[in-house]
C-alpha cells in the first residue's frame, strides 16, 4: 500500500493525507469549476448541464444546440437538475441517475463515491458526508493527520428533505423520506420486539419505503404507494384527496 499515491488511497477507502499536492490541486479545480455554476448568471439548462459535466470531470459531448429553446431543453430531459449554490471537494465522485434534482446550497464532501438514485428529489441546504477523521486526537493532528472516507448510496425514487445531513457509509433504500434537519448515521440494530425492522436494516441504514426524521434519524413508519388498479402509478389520484392524503402524510 506504500506504493499508492494519496489519491489512491483515499479512493480504497484507506487512510490518506488530504493536503498532498495532488489532492490539493484537485480540490482546488473543482472550486473553480463550481464557482463558475454558481456564479453563471444566465443558466440555461444548457448551460447548466455542461457546468455541472465540468464539476464532475464528464467529458460526454453536448448534444448540438437546437434552434428552438424547449427542444434542446428536452435533450437533457434525463441530466440532474441544480440549482446553484453547490459546494463539492472533488466532483467526480459524486454520480447521478436519471432525472435527480438538488435544490440550492448542497455540500458534497465527496472523497468517495456519493450515489443518487433516479427521480431522486433533495431539498437544500442537504449535506452529504463522505468522509471522517480519525477519533484519537493525536493521530488526527490538524492538518497534519489522515482522514478517510466511507462511500454513500441513495437509492431511486427518495426524498430528501432540507438541511438533512447523512454521514458517512450510509446507504438509503428505494423510495426513502427523510424528514428536514435529520442527521443520518450508521443506523445500529433495533431491540427486541423489532426484530423485522433490524433484519430490514441489515443491507440499509434507511429501508426501502420508509420515513425517517430525527438526530440520530429514527424509522417513523412505513410508505403505503398508490399501486391500486384505478390509480396507476398516483398521478391520477384527484387533486383534493391527493392534496388531504398529503397533509397527512406530511412531515418535511
């Protein structure tokens, strides 16, 4: 393991030293590249997608330029959505799915990977925390110390509320809520008569379906979906009984 560079190392997950020059130069790229997202005055979907690409390193061609604004806006129909300000260590570590939206102020400490299921929605302000530094204070030394990271998964179809904050290592199962201010961590296993909740949080720290809220985040309960034969996938329910169903449902 000697033989890896520091970016190397914090890519495996192991103990690195982040003001290395490398890593330092990287860093300071991708400030540069977000500074200019968040600065664009005139953001354009276009421009908004070829801003974020450059973030994240994606060398992936822009589509020619449409002479018409809603066609070449249906291009990127499947690109994230940002709305700026966003804030990102590395940038090419953190990977989208199709149709994810992040609204303003998210941080993205991103020294390993940071996923995001498709149709993912976050609120802002949401911070995701991929790494951590050591608990003992003279191994962590300031500057001077190591650090290392855990990867985060968010699954598709979740809903992330404002100001939630989820640590490193966690991984959010399809279709999740977490309730605005939630601080989510590594969630242990829940006692005895709540033995199907522990099994369920066995590969996830948030369950598929669930609503979670909280510091530390607590299972609040389970998401009934609209699945029945005269519903189709909910976008038919009436506006009235949708509009009731969620002010009872509501927790954001």
């Amino acid at each position: 393991m000697s033989s890896l560079t520091e970016k190397e190392k914090m890519l495996r997950g192991y103990m690195y030293y982040a003001f290395s020059p490398e890593l330092t130069a990287e860093r300071n790229r991708c400030a540069r590249a977000c500074n200019q997202l968040n600065n664009e005055t005139a953001l354009t979907r276009r421009k908004m997608v070829q801003l974020w690409r450059n973030i994240q390193l994606d060398d992936t061609p822009m589509p020619p330029e449409l002479p018409d604004e809603d066609q070449d806006e249906a291009q990127f129909a499947d690109d994230p959505w940002i709305t700026p300000p966003v804030h990102m260590d590395y940038g090419y570590n953190v990977k989208c799915g199709k149709d994810v939206y992040f609204n303003f102020g998210c941080t993205f400490i991103d020294q390993r990977m940071i996923t995001f299921g498709s149709r993912t929605l976050v609120g802002p302000n949401a911070s995701f925390y991929a790494a951590t530094h050591p608990l003992d204070p003279v191994l962590r030394n300031g500057t001077k110390g190591p650090e290392f990271a855990k990867e985060i998964h968010i699954g598709e179809d979740c809903w992330i509320g404002g100001n939630v904050i989820i640590l490193p290592g966690v991984t959010v199962g399809d279709g999740a809520v977490l309730g605005a201010g939630s601080v989510v961590t590594k969630v242990g296993y829940l006692p005895f008569p709540f033995i199907l909740s522990s099994l369920m949080l066995l590969f996830q720290d948030v369950p598929s379906l669930h609503v979670v809220a909280g510091n530390p985040a607590r299972i609040i309960k389970k998401i009934s979906r609209n699945t029945g034969a005269d519903s189709g996938s909910g976008a038919e329910v009436p506006m009235a009984k949708l509009a009731e169903k969620l002010e009872d449902d509501s927790i954001l």
